[in-house]
C-alpha cells in the first residue's frame, strides 16, 4: 500500500509540468523514494492517479535501469567498472565484496540487507574508483574504505 | 589573466549558495542582459565570442540559439542537458554540485535570447546530490526574483524545471532527452526536424550543455572579444578537461583550448604512474578514437584533435598505461555500447551485438585472424547507418585500437590467451 502523502504528491504533479506524461518519471522517483522499488501495486497506483494506460508506463519504465522492479537489499551497491574505473582496479573491488558479502553481483544478502550490482560510467572518473550505496557516492574505494564502510551500514 | 572560467570559485566552499554566488560577482550579467541587449543581440554576442557546445558535438552555440525561429506560434523551451554520461567525463557533475547558480544563471539568458518561458535541466538520475543542490539553487533564485514572473522587474517571464532521468545513457542523446521529458520510450529521432524547429512537445528547442551554458554569464559580462581571445582561433575560450586512468594526478581541470595534451599528462595529472610508460590516449570521453602514445604532443582543441584522427568530444581524458590491455579495454567499451544501445536501428542493435561477441572471443584466447577483417567489417555496417551517433561510437575503439595496435589482437589470438592476464 503507498501512503496518502505519497498518492497526493503524485496527484500534485498534475498541474507541474507541461504535459500529463511528463509527470511518469517524477511519479515514479516519489514511488521509489516511498518504497524502495516499483512494486506493481504502485505502478498501478501512478496509471490511476495520473490517468495513464498501464502499458505506455511499461512502455517506459522497461527502458531504464534505475527503478528497481523488485524488492531489493537495503543498501543497493552498484559498481562503476566502466573503462576508467576498471583501469584503477574496480575489478578487484568487485570480487572483493562478492567474497565480503558472500553473494555475486545481482544477488542480496540472505538478511536482506545489500543487493550488489554493477553499473555504467557514474560521471566519478577522476576519483575511481568508486560505487553507488543507494544515493550516496564512495570514491577513491580501497579495501579498508569498504570494510568500515559494509561494519557502518550492517550495524544500522 | 586567470584563464579559470567556470572553475574561478569552485574551490569556494559556500559558492553553492546564492549569497557567496552575489558576493562573488554572480547575477550581474542577468541584470546586463536584459537591461542592455535584446534577444537578438544576446545570440550575436555569443556567436561573437565563438563558444561551441561542451557535450560533446562543438557545434557553434549561437548559431544553434540562432536557429530556433522567433516567429513561432508555439512555445519554446531551452533545455539544459544535465545527463553526463560519456565515460571518462565528470564535469558537468561538480559544476552542478558546486556552482549551480552560475549554471541558472546561463540557463535564464540562453531562454531570454531563444524566447523560451519555460526551461528544463535535465539531470541524470544517479546524480541525487546533484539534483538537490540544483534544487535548493533554483528556490533560492525563485525568492531572489531571478526566476519567475517579471524577472528583475523587466517583464521577462521564466519558470525553470529540474527534471530527473531514470537511467539511461542514450538520454543525453538529444532527440532520445526530448522523448525522456515526454514521458515516452526515449527512442532517438531522424533530423531533420532538428529540435530547433520541433523539439520538445514538438515545439522550437534548444539543447545545451551544462559546461557550455556555464560559460554564458562570463560571455555576457566581460564581451565576446575577451572570450575569443582565450584559447585558439576557432576553438575559442577554456574547457574543462577531464584526466582519468592511470595518472598519478587524476581530475578536472579548466584549461584555455589548444594546450598540449603532454601538459596536461606531465603537468597537470603529474605523469603515469608507477613511472610507466604511456600506451594509448582516448582525448574526448569514449565517444572518440584511441589515439596511440606517439599523438602525445596533440593540442587539445576541436581541429587538432580531429587532425589527430580522433575527436575533442566532451574533453573526458582516459590515459591507458604499459600494462593495459587494449583488447580488454576495447570489449570493456563495446560492452557499454551494446547494454546503451537503445535498439531502434538495426545497425546498432545487432551490430553491437556481434562486436562484443567477436571482441570478447579473441580476449578469451579463442579469436581467429579471420575476426580482424569481420570486426572492420562490422564496423563499417554500422558507421554512418543509424540515426545517433551510439553505433559510430562502438566502432571508434575497435577500428583505432586495429589499426594501432594490431600486434595485441594477433598476440591474443596466436598465443591463444590475454598476454596481459589480470593486468587491466
């Protein structure tokens, strides 16, 4: 279930932007940022309040990989290992935390709390190499960077 | 004369808020404009001073200002594109991050000179730091009467939109961004109709960099002439130059157009490191041939870069060492092509598809010599033969890294094994 306050952020959008469709995307940000993925309770949800056929939705969402479409670990690891990153050792960084995690890239935690991923050029080259934790940015990683790190977010 | 541009006060700690951006000399060239100049003299003054777009095409920012027809009955919207993702490029994130007003500021002419009432900056979804400082920057602005109705009381109306994207690298692509804003799949569009005429809800648009509009309120305050006198006669003003890879001194610097590449390497990034031997430049974010060690004395300026035989494209510098290997290299950036590939054009598609294919077979020990000409092969079907430039830009590194350095993918394929193993 998305909440009231959420529904009625979606329905603001409405009178926002120029065009009815334009409000897709944003509508989708405010869901993820109230349930950490698309659930299709949600998706749902945006085709009623906004009035936009379900399928043009899917139309969309099925083209970018920002919005997860399943529940996935709390914190959301993701990788850079584009050709800059890769040069400054984001390979090794990546096994790294597959042997500190116990999971392989697309895999989450059995406690459910790390989903580790992979992802394309995040415009952080000069300080590679780096990930993703849901929002928030960590460069220049090394080992010992993300042993503090993964203690940090395990102990919240 | 301090050749920082745009960078003058990124050091600035507080240069993200409105008050140390007016104490530093912000929004003055707001007030100039639309005192001073009409729309129109605003775009001569920019095509004056020649700066051409950051992103990665060059093309003449005034000229593209020019284009978009005064006399349209519909509205017209100017459009920040804000999707850094080209590989090996980081500037336009810390220009967002730490100059935001200086980036609203140029946004807030540019729309002035093309007619537009309503402006978008369309910024890459990864960059949620990003896009709250841009919002805390355009409320501030709001409040301070630099956005909104009657704009510093000139009757000059403006509402300026963040708007995020979702995840998708071809969306800085500027046919495929307009789609994104339309809320419909992004798939690239034919020009022409180039967005000047029917862009954005089909109406007159104008697409811009952020690096490019960053450089506009400068423009504006100290005269076209000051700005074509910085850098080299046709690539005119600074660039922000992205150095990444294996330097020792990895990062952006803001430097006048036309400086030696070697200056940037040895000077700026302080050289290879580990005191390795420099192997293979990509100059313009991954979008650009590779060029080999012995281009190192190449200016970096739009001509002399395409006389290398390679492109200034977003000025994303990725320095490969000695101990890369520039076939893993190569099918690292195939790869991305591939997944970005948004699948409209055959071409591309399928294209990318064998590239990546055939590359990864021969960094896996199990090419034959034969997979040279199919990859040259491949590439000339695909270069030329899409709409966007996505496929051209797979083909860039495998034909650059073929012919110069053929003797690697032979190595790979006789030896039956990467010669480089974990090296990369």
């Amino acid at each position: 279930m998305i909440s009231r306050e959420t529904e009625e952020k979606i329905r603001n959008l409405k009178g926002k932007y120029p065009k009815v469709k334009t409000c897709v995307l944003p509508a989708f940000h405010i869901l993820y940022q109230e349930e950490g993925y698309l659930s299709q309770e949600g998706i749902q949800k945006v085709s009623e309040l906004l009035g936009v056929p379900l399928l043009e939705l899917h139309e969309v969402l099925s083209f970018y990989v920002f919005f997860p479409t399943r529940r996935i670990g709390k914190y959301w690891i993701r990788v850079c290992d584009n050709l800059s990153c890769s040069l400054m050792g984001a390979e090794s960084i990546i096994k790294y935390l597959e042997e500190k995690l116990k999971i392989r890239v697309g895999q989450t935690t059995p406690d459910g709390l790390f989903t580790l991923g992979t992802e394309e050029c995040l415009g952080s080259c000069g300080t590679a190499p780096m990930m993703m934790v849901n929002e928030e940015f960590h460069e220049n990683l090394t080992r010992e960077k993300i042993d503090k790190l993964i203690e940090e977010l395990s102990r919240k | 004369m301090s050749t920082k541009i745009v960078f003058k006060h990124i050091d600035e700690p507080e240069q993200h808020r409105i008050d140390t951006y007016l104490k530093n000399g912000g929004y003055q060239a707001l007030p100039k404009t639309l005192k001073e100049l009409s729309p129109a003299q605003v775009i001569e003054v920019v095509k004056k001073s020649g700066l051409r777009g950051r992103g990665g095409a060059g093309f003449s920012t005034g000229a593209k200002w020019g284009f978009v027809p005064v006399d349209s009955p519909k509205p017209r919207f100017l459009i920040c594109n804000a999707d850094e993702s080209e590989p090996g490029t980081f500037k336009d994130r810390e220009l967002i991050e730490k100059d935001p007003h200086q980036l609203i500021e140029g946004i807030i002419i540019g729309s002035y000179a093309i007619g537009a009432y309503i402006s978008f900056i369309y910024i890459r979804a990864e960059f949620g730091f990003g896009a709250k400082r841009l919002e805390q920057a355009i409320k501030e602005a709001y409040d301070k009467g630099y956005l909104g109705k009657n704009i510093l009381g000139s009757g000059y109306d403006l509402d300026l939109i963040l708007y995020r994207g979702a995840g998708a690298y071809i969306c800085g692509e500027e046919t495929s961004l307009l789609s994104s804003i339309e809320g419909i799949r992004p798939l690239v569009r034919l020009r022409p109709p180039y967005p000047a005429v029917a862009g954005c809800y089909n109406c007159p648009t104008a697409v811009n960099n952020v690096e490019t509009l960053s450089n506009v309120p400068h423009i504006i305050l100290n005269g076209a002439e000051w700005f074509a006198k910085i850098g080299t006669l046709k690539s005119t003003g600074t660039k922000i130059f992205c150095l990444s890879g294996r330097v020792n001194k990895p990062g952006n610097y803001e430097l006048p157009m036309g400086i030696p590449l070697k200056e940037l390497i040895y000077d700026y990034g302080e050289g290879i490191r580990n005191g390795k031997k420099l192997k293979a430049i990509i100059p313009g974010g991954v979008s650009s041939w590779v060029m080999p060690a012995s281009k190192v004395d190449v200016k970096l300026d739009f001509e002399s870069v395409a006389e290398a035989g390679s492109a200034l494209g977003s000025g994303g510098v990725i320095i490969m060492d000695e101990d890369t290997c520039m076939v893993k290299a190569t099918l690292r950036l195939v790869k991305f092509y591939e997944f970005e590939s948004c699948g409209e054009c055959t071409p591309c598609r399928e294209g990318t598809y064998w590239l990546s294919k055939i590359m990864q077979r021969i960094e896996d020990g199990k090419g034959r010599m034969e997979d040279l000409d199919l990859l040259l092969d491949l590439s000339d079907n695909i270069y030329g033969k899409t709409i966007c430039p996505l496929g051209e830009s797979a083909t860039m590194p495998v034909t650059s890294t073929i012919e110069h350095f053929r003797q690697e993918y032979e190595d790979h394929i006789k030896n039956k094994r990467c010669p480089f193993e974990k090296k990369v």
